[in-house]
C-alpha cells in the first residue's frame, strides 16, 4: 500500500456480514487508499476519507401514522384485523403492553359492530381508524371504530359474553359510544 495516498478511515464496516475493519490490533482505525473501492462478494463498497463530509442519513422510511380498514361484518374478518392493528403498532415501535391493549380494545369495538350492528341475515361494514397523535405533549393512539348499523342496548344479564365495552374502558381512556340513525361510533385512546 503506498502510504503517501492513504486515508485513516474509523468505524469502517464493510461487507454483507458487517464484518468490523478495525484492524487486527483493534486499534479503531484501518489504512486504504483514497477513491479506492473494497470488493467483497461481489458487492462494491466506495470508500471516502475521514475528511470528507458525511453523506445526509437517507430518509427513514417512517411508518405511516394512521391506520384506516374496511371489513365486512363477517366474524372470520375480526382475526386478520387484529393482526394488521399489532403490525402497525409495532412498525410505530409501541411497547408491548400498548400493542395488547390496542389489540384487545380495538378488537372488542370492532367485534360489537361486527356481531351486533347488522341482522343476521345481511352484510355491513365496521369502519377502523387509529392515528398516532401529540396530545398535551405526549404521543397518543386515538381510535374510531364506527359502523352503519342499528344500536342494540347490552341485556341486563349478558351471560358468558357481553364485556367488550368493559373491557375497552378498563384498558383505554376518553371512551365515547355514540349510538345514532347511521350507525354507532366507538371511540377512545390509548398512550402511545
């Protein structure tokens, strides 16, 4: 290596392993010549010296922050809702104890508007909305779950079933149901 064109470069990374150039003293730095390229199955990697401006991070590809679905008001259609809200959820980097709250309370919205709001014998839509918002300087989940159908007040005794609505207020904040002409809206938030 001619040491008049060489560059020390720290940190360098190099290959599809992301095996550490750092020498094997494991001094931190590595000497390659200036414009020179590492080959590393057949992958090309440019190198630049230490004294050149680091290029801008590339743009994060951020998740988007809202999250709309349409499903029919079909029970088969409340699992694969339940598992688009927990990937979204997790591609924001929610904690796990968010990820099963939103899980559970947005799954129970959904399924009162999906088993109750239509007759039997016909088909609607239960509409799911989740925005991840700044509310008084903290990241929030605000969620909408509304339906076109009719309200159906809960029986004084609901037997085994008949909890979803306790158990969203149990986990969830702001908790409106709004039963009207068009259908009933469910909404509530969760801290992100």
């Amino acid at each position: 290596m001619d040491r008049a064109t060489d560059t020390t470069l720290f940190g360098a990374q190099f290959g599809a392993h992301g095996v550490d150039a750092t020498g094997a003293a494991g001094s931190g730095k590595v000497r390659i010549p200036v414009g020179d390229t590492v080959d590393e199955q057949e992958r090309v990697v440019p190198l630049r010296a230490v004294a050149d401006p680091a290029p801008a991070p590339a743009p994060r590809n951020d998740p988007a922050t809202e999250l709309a679905l349409e499903i029919v008001s079909d029970p088969a259609r409340l699992a694969p809702m339940r598992r688009a809200v927990v990937a979204w959820a997790r591609a924001l980097d929610l904690t796990e104890d968010t990820v099963a709250d939103l899980q559970l309370a947005v799954g129970e919205a959904a399924a009162n508007g999906v088993e109750h709001a239509y007759p039997a014998d016909s088909t609607g839509l239960v509409e799911v909305t989740l925005r991840l918002r700044r509310r008084r300087g903290r990241r929030v989940v605000a969620v909408r779950v509304s339906d076109q159908g009719r309200w159906r007040r809960p029986p004084a005794d609901p037997g085994y079933r008949g909890r979803g609505i306790a158990m969203i207020r149990a986990v969830a904040h702001d908790v409106a149901i709004t039963p009207g002409r068009r259908g009933t809206e469910v909404t509530f938030s969760l801290p992100a």
